[in-house]
C-alpha cells in the first residue's frame, strides 16, 4: 500500500465512525459519507495522482 492507499483507507474510517456517533439513519449516513469522500477523496486523489505522474515522467528522463 502507498501512502494514497493508507490516507483514504483512514479518511473512510473517521468519516464513518463520526457519522455513526451521531446516529443518523442509514439512508442520511450513506449519503454524508459518499458526498465527504467525493468533496474531500477525490482532490486528494487529483493531488496524488498529478504527484505520481511527474514522479514518473522524472524517472524515464
């Protein structure tokens, strides 16, 4: 696992244990943590995959 892996894997695990905390119905939960792993998953994913990409571009030179 590369660090990308390990971040989301924890952001999944703390946004679902909030979101369980409060006790919101399953329908509301399922879709609070959708939109926080879209909102706040998919730039980091942008962020890393841009960093990997000129990671690789460095190494073929």
């Amino acid at each position: 696992m590369d660090a990308f892996d390990i971040l989301i894997l924890v952001l999944g695990i703390l946004t679902g244990g909030i979101l369980l905390a409060l006790r919101l119905p399953f329908y509301k939960l399922l879709i609070y943590f959708v939109a926080i792993m879209f909102s706040v998953g998919m730039p980091i994913a942008i962020i890393f995959g841009i960093a990997k990409c000129i990671k690789n571009c460095d190494e073929e030179r």
